[in-house]
C-alpha cells in the first residue's frame, strides 16, 4: 500500500500489526470453511454439518457489516455515507442468512420461497449500489452522469447474457410463479450493477490505497457474482441445498474480501479525493454503451440466422436492446454537453491569462519632456509571444526591451513574462551587453527544456545625452527616423536567445538620436501583413506625418489590419524625441489591441 494512503494512518505500527492479523484470520476462516464444505462431516443432511454451514456463511456478512459501520466513523462527508451504507447491505444480507439458519436449523423446515430470508437478500443490493457511488468522487456533471449511462450500459450487457444463457430457459420451463421467477433473476441482474458501478469507481479514485480497497471491493462481489449466478440457475430448478461446493465457499470468501476492504478501511483510512490531471479514463467506459448493441444485435442475428436451437426474440431482450439503445443516445449526448463544459473553462482560464499578461505589460503611452512612448499589442491568440517593456531610473535612464519567442499561446506566454522578469532584474548595474548576457544564462534551462528560442531589442535611452546603447539578438526590426527625413534599419549584432551557449559575448552598439528623431520597432507580425514596411519609401511618411507617438502605432496597427487577418502576434513601439512633453492624443484603439 502506497505511502500516501496510509500517512493518515495513527499509529503506523500497530495498524500493520493489525492489518497481518486480520488478513491471516481471514485466510484461515475461508479455508476452514471450504474444507468443512468439501468433507461435509456427519453427512450432508444432518443437523451438526447443516449448522456449521450456516453459522459459517452468516459470520463473514455480519463482521464485514460491523466494520463498515465502524469504518464510517472515520470518515467524513461522501465516504462516511459510503461505508455506512456498505455496513447496512452487509448487515441486511446477514439477516438473511441468519433468516435461512433459522428456517433451516431450527425449524428444520425448507425455507420458503420467497420469504423474509429474500427481504435481507435483496435489500442488501441497493444499499451496496447507493455506498459505492457515495464512495466515487464527483466531476462534472456531465461526465459524471455519461461515465453512469456506461456503467448501466455495461450491466445491461452481462443482463442480456444471463437471460439468454442462464435464466431465460428456465422462466419459460420451470413450473415457479412469476413473482418467484423475477426475485430469481433479480439476484444475478442486481449483482452485474454492482460490479458495473464499481469498476467506473475504480477508474476514479486515486491509484493509492483508496483504490487497493475499491479493488478488493471487486474482487469480493466478483466472488459473490459467481455464487448469486449459480444460485439462482439451481433453485429455480429446486436443485439448491445446503452446502453446495461452489455457491456456499463463493459466497464466504467474497464477504471476507469485503470485510478484509472494511478493515482496510478502518486501520489506514484513504483519501477518496481525485485529482483529475491524473486520472485515467478507462476505455470501457467509452465503449459500453456501443458494446450493448453489439451484444444483443448478435443474439437478435444468430436467430434469424436459425443458430441455437430454440432460442426466439422476447421482451426481455428487446427490453435491453431498447434501454442499450437510448445509454448510447445518452453518453454521447452527455459526453458533448462534458465537451462544451470543458471548453468553456478553458476559454475562461484562457482568458484570465490574457488579462493577466495585459497587466505584466507598461502603460501603453509615456511621455517626458525629452520624449514620447507609444505601444500597441495585438495577440494573435487569447496568449503571445511577443512582450515589450519599459522602465525609467531616477537618473533618467530609460530602459526598452522588445521580445518575440517562437511560437504562440501558453508555453510562449510563460516564456515571454519570465523574459521580462529577468531583463529587468538584470539590467541593475549592468551595461546593455552585461544585461542580456546575464539574463541569457538566467533563462537558458528555461530555454532548452522547451525547445524554444527568443528574440530581443534591447536598448539603454539616456535622456541627457540623446545616447542609445542597444543589444539586437536576432531581432532586426528596429528603425532610426531622423529629423531629416531618413530611415535607417539597426542591425542585428547576436543571434536569438536560447540558441547559444553560456560563454558567448554580447555586442552592444551606441547611436546618437538627435530632436524629432524617432525609433520604431515592430514584431514579425506586422512584417508578414505589411512586407513594405522594410522600406524606407513606406516607413518614412508613416514617421514623419503630423501624428504624435500614440497616433503612429494605431495607425500601424490598422493599416496592417487592413491588409488581412494576423496569424501572428502584432506589437509596435516607438520612441519619439520631440521635446514637447505632451501627453499622447486621444487616439481610437482598434479593436483587439491591447492598450
């Protein structure tokens, strides 16, 4: 049993001590048991051999009844109700047998059929079926009511087997009322639901302890499935007694399973809760509800074919074909209303991340009295790639990175906030080149573990001095407009980040901007829809035009929209030095772009 089952343990010794001796007594009792029942000593009929048989077969119902109790008052909320409930079917069925040893052993009557001994019996059904599905952690609705259509999908199959094969004959041979015949085949149908819901339980819980519980649980009622089916195909032919080598043991050793999982239960007490990211989805459940049609379709054909001999269409079966019918109706309908529920969440978390990424970006204007800013960010998914930033020193030393890592949505994204991070964290003390270099190390693991790479424009504005120190890594759309009118293109001068070792030597290169000089810098996005925009016949009347700063890059923004629909990120920033100190004009932002 998994660690994380058993931390809850209290006293971790003691609880294995106890878990050996129950498993050993266990072990011993179904042994005992099923020798007395092969050797049947004082012979089948007497009263000695009739007593020990069934105050052998009532014990097990009884102690796993009790310790389910037991074990419910160490839980809380859905699992206490669960093991309450499996205490109550296990003491119900106890009160059948003991029912049956009093007809049996002390009245020394045959017990009647049906009498108060199928009242214990089959009350116990509901109660099991109600405790396993308060012991299945809840998802949503949706799939939790398509993943139960399946479950009954699933029993709906071994139903119509065991009509066709086990008890369909008899109900139309036997000479048993209808009310006897029904309780018959209610015994081996309710036996199938049970270890349909159970394994869909399986699938849910956690793969710790919780689920080695749920898996003895199966093992216990697969026992008392083969009992219940042998059972029911015996005593509608009065071929039943007291002893039976299969039924008896089968039926003892699967109630010892189930009191071995209520001790399970007891001692280490698991956490039923599922987490969902790990959760496997079975591929039965997919399936089940096909596999009812693919079943009973069989059956329907080998009749009209003429294979098995006797063998004619009733209602019971096209009863099952109906119901199998409308569960796959059903889980296909409830597994797209799941899909859309997923969806949904996932627009809503993807959205929550996009604003949460609009936030981690500057104010889309500054303005000083040396210079104005202006940016505008267009995403071309909810999640980009591409970040810009800027940040100014007390001294007046303003700082501008402008980014674009491969790719689009939630890995770029990540990579795009932990890049704005560093660069800001680095760039303390540090030259341009020292800047990146530094923050080039800091991301390079984050780099390689996902296979991605990043450009960068990186530049150090001193306002004093009309200096600009930039490093370029692999970016190269970065433009210088002079007041002159001309437009000339920074070279790159190192290759993108995450494709180069820790040991490489950034180059960084000063240029001189001079009054109304402006620098503009664009992401590939905007290249794709505008190719012209290299060229300085293009560029330079867009820069030189009476606009201010914030007029410029909307007017870049919806010139390339414009031209058609982005498949890439779309980010601008430009950098004017006009000396006015003017706030930017209230401009309209185009819709989509961040601002």
């Amino acid at each position: 049993m998994s660690a994380d089952g058993i931390g809850r343990a209290g006293s971790g010794g003691l609880a294995w001590r106890l878990h050996a001796a129950l498993a050993v007594t266990l072990v011993v009792y179904a042994a005992t048991y099923t020798f007395w029942t092969a050797v049947r000593p004082f012979g089948r009929d007497s009263l000695a051999f009739l007593a020990g048989s069934d105050v052998g077969s009532l014990l097990p119902p009884l102690a796993a009844g009790s310790l389910g109790l037991l074990a419910s008052r160490r839980c809380s909320g859905r699992p206490r109700r669960g093991w309450l409930l499996l205490g109550l079917g296990w003491l119900a069925w106890g009160f059948g047998e003991t029912t049956w040893a009093v007809y049996e052993v002390i009245l020394r009557v045959e017990t009647p059929f049906p009498s108060l001994v199928d009242v214990g019996y089959l009350a116990a059904v509901p109660l099991m079926l109600g405790g396993i599905v308060m012991l299945m952690p809840r998802e949503s609705d949706a799939r939790h009511w398509a993943d139960v259509a399946s479950a009954g999908a699933t029993a709906l199959v071994g139903a119509a087997l065991v009509w066709h094969f086990v008890v369909r004959d008899i109900f139309a041979e036997g000479d048993t009322g209808a009310l006897q015949k029904t309780l018959s085949a209610a015994y081996p149908i309710g036996d199938l639901l049970l270890l349909a819901v159970l394994a869909l339980a399986l699938r849910k819980v956690w793969r710790g302890a919780a689920g080695i519980i749920l898996a003895v649980l199966f093992i216990g009622l697969l026992a008392f499935l083969t009992a219940d089916l042998v059972f029911a195909y015996l005593d509608l032919n009065d071929e039943y007694v007291s002893g039976n080598l299969v039924t008896d043991p089968a039926w003892v050793i699967g109630f010892l399973l189930m009191s071995y999982a209520a001790g399970l239960q007891l001692l280490f007490d698991p956490d039923y809760r599922v987490v969902l990211s790990e959760q496997r989805r079975a591929r039965w459940l997919r399936v089940a509800p096909a596999l009812v049609l693919l079943v009973v379709g069989a059956l329907f054909a080998s009749d009209a074919l003429g294979v098995g001999a006797g063998f004619q269409l009733d209602r019971a079966l096209g009863f099952v074909a109906a119901v199998g019918g409308v569960s796959v109706a059903a889980r296909v309908l409830l597994g797209l209303t799941d899909n859309v529920e997923v969806l949904l969440d996932t627009r809503k978390e993807l959205r929550r991340a996009a604003d949460l990424q609009t936030t981690l970006l500057p104010a889309p204007t500054h303005a000083s009295d040396t210079y104005q800013l202006a940016a505008r960010y267009l995403p071309a998914r909810n999640l980009g790639g591409d970040f810009y930033d800027w940040w100014e020193e007390p001294a007046g030393t303003l700082h501008i990175s402008f980014g674009d890592v491969m790719g689009k949505g939630m890995a770029a994204a990540l990579l795009m906030a932990s890049m704005r991070t560093a660069l800001r964290a680095c760039s303390v003390g540090c030259d341009a080149a020292e800047t990146i270099a530094k923050a080039a190390n800091l991301m390079a693991q984050d780099f390689a573990n996902a296979s991605a790479f990043s450009t960068l424009f990186y530049a150090r504005f001193e306002a004093a001095t009309h200096s600009l120190t930039y490093v370029d890594c692999g970016h190269g759309l970065a433009f210088v407009l002079t007041h002159a009118g001309e437009v000339r293109r920074l070279p790159a001068t190192d290759l993108p980040l995450g494709t180069l070792d820790g040991a490489h030597r950034f180059t960084s290169t000063e240029v001189r901007l001079a009054e109304g000089d402006s620098l503009f810098i664009c992401s590939d996005g905007l290249l794709d829809l505008m190719p012209e925009i290299m060229t300085p016949a293009a560029l330079g009347p867009l820069l030189v035009a009476p606009l201010d700063a914030s007029q410029v890059v909307d007017h870049a923004v919806m010139t390339a929209l414009d031209a058609g629909t982005p498949e890439d990120d779309i980010t601008v920033v430009l950098l004017r030095l006009d000396g006015t100190g003017r706030p930017a004009a209230s401009v309209t932002t185009p819709a989509g772009v961040a601002s």
